[in-house]
C-alpha cells in the first residue's frame, strides 16, 4: 500500500472555519432573509423564498468543507466544487455591480464569503494534486526481473519467458481513451512488420481488463499480440512510469499534437484506467530491461522500429 503523509494541520483548521461560517451564513439568511437588504437599504425581494433557498444551499456546502477538513487530500472534490464557486461568483457579482443592479455595499458580502477563501483552497487543491501524484514508498516493489518474470501475458506465457526466446518490444500504454493511446495503436499496427524484421516481438502493457482491451485492439489488427493488464499499475511504476505533470498532461505541445492527432482520426474516448499515467517503451532481452524510452510527455512519439533494435 501506498502511504502518504498527512495534510498540514492548519488546511483543516481553514476547511472547519469555512465550514462553520457557511453553516451560520446559511441559517442567518434562512431565518432573516430580508435582514441583509434593510442594512443595505435595499428592496426586499418578491420572493424571500429564494434567498433562503440560497441560504440552505450555502449551510450545506458548509457540511461539505467540515467533513472535508477530516482528510483534506482525500476530500478533494468537495473542495474543488467550493473553489469554483468561489470564483465564478465574484464575477458574476463584478458585473451586477458595474452595471448599477446592486449596491457597492453588497460586496464585502462577496469578500467573506468568497475572496478570502481563494488563496487558501488553491494551497489545499495543490496539495492533493501533489499527494495524487506521489506514489509513495516503491520500495516494497519487487525487482525489475522479477516483476517480468511474474508478468503473465494473454498468451499463457511470462514476459521474462518470451524476452528468453527473442528481444521483446514492451509498449506501455495510456489510458485506452486516451487519443495518444489510440495513436500509438495505429503506429504500432503499421509499424509491427519493421519491429518483427528486426527479430523482436511486440508485446503491450494496459490497464483495461483483458476482455475489453481485445476487443479495442481488434480494430486495429493487433489482438494477437501478447498483452498484460496492469490495472493496480504495479508493472508501470515497478519500471519507473509515473504519473504525469500538469505540463506533460495538458501543456501547449500536448495541446497542439492531441489536436493532429484527432483531425488524423485518433478520436478519444471514456477513460479506462488512470488518466494521469505516463506511456513508455522498453526493450527486454533475456528477462531483462536493455533499453528504456521514457516519455518526456504523453504527446510524444517513439519511432517503434527503431526501439526494436536490440544492442549488439
């Protein structure tokens, strides 16, 4: 098991205060809904119902922060959905404001209610981005050879066991969603015949299960190849593949190639497997790593027949 270490005391202490001032905003608004309009000499709404509507929505998501506070990484979509609304609503209210539609005085109601809580649940959000990405202690992890040697593909045999009889080309995929994962598939179906010149077998590593990855391979004539499911990821980290970066996940060179990519018919699809794992290509030989192309992003292209070549 993967461990990592606890969130910082005061990401708590900020989600149980946020929590306790949503929760007494929300009642103080669902019990005086006309209070706050009578300071700000205000009309009073038609409908008061709604302002208290408004209120109880406030008090819930208060409920949310506190529970949050308990595991503040763990927690991180209740988080997240505060932090947008925190954000779309002081625009919203910049443009009722600009417009004349509500007084200047109803924005320090923006202020505690949004604006001081923005730098704060960025921190905690970063935190829980950084703590996803962690893979925490591999020691645990068996060597490389005999992760091979446990590895067993479609076809019956070990990873180690088929490097034994000829160099094997290992590819490790992205998500089967993913529009690199699709066209890598494509490159490797056209590229599969300079690999086998080459004396080496193609073999592939997924985390599908293997019924739905034979299906999705069918299409693009490669079901026969010997594959691995790796769902747990134990082969992807065991041989150092990561998860990735903001920038090799969604940077502008990601961007850019994932937009050729789909206008050359790569088109992506639901996610299969952890969107955030990084691809690779190893080259085994006698049970063991002889060559190792580790993606700089997950856009990036191996030239295949190339890889394929095993040392003299």
């Amino acid at each position: 098991m993967m461990t990592q270490s606890p969130s910082p005391r005061w990401m708590r202490s900020v989600l149980l205060a946020a929590g306790l001032y949503n929760i007494l905003w929300g009642a103080f608004a669902v019990l005086f809904p006309g209070a706050i309009f009578s300071w700000l000499d205000m009309p009073q709404p038609n409908y008061p119902q709604f302002w208290q509507c408004i209120g109880m929505i406030v008090g819930v998501y208060g409920i949310g922060y506190a529970i949050a506070a308990f595991d503040p990484a763990r927690h991180w979509p209740i988080v997240l959905v505060g932090f947008l609304g925190k954000v779309m609503g002081p625009l919203g209210m910049v443009q009722a404001l600009w417009t004349g539609q509500l007084p200047w005085g109803f924005a320090l109601n923006c202020v505690t209610n949004d604006l001081i809580w923005w730098v704060p649940f960025a921190l905690i959000l970063k935190h829980a981005w950084v703590q996803y990405q962690s893979e925490g202690d591999d020691a645990h992890l068996p060597a490389e050879s005999s992760l091979l040697a446990d590895a067993q593909t479609t076809g019956g045999m070990s990873l180690a066991e088929l490097s034994q009889q000829q160099p094997v080309l290992l590819v490790f995929l992205r998500h089967s969603g993913c529009t690199f994962c699709r066209e890598a598939l494509a490159d490797l179906s056209t590229g599969r015949a300079k690999i086998e010149k080459n004396g080496t077998k193609l073999a592939i590593v997924h985390m599908s299960t293997a019924e739905s990855f034979a299906a999705f391979t069918a299409s693009y004539g490669l079901s026969d190849v010997p594959a691995v499911s790796d769902p747990e990821r134990r082969l992807y980290r065991g041989l150092g593949l990561r998860r990735g970066k903001l920038a090799q996940l969604l940077g502008f060179s990601v961007w850019w190639r994932g937009t050729e990519s789909f206008f050359a018919g790569h088109h992506p699809g639901a996610l299969d497997g952890d969107g955030t794992q990084m691809p690779g290509v190893f080259l085994l030989q006698n049970g063991r790593v002889v060559r190792r192309f580790i993606h700089d992003n997950a856009a990036q292209r191996p030239d295949y027949a190339a890889l394929s070549l095993a040392p003299a």
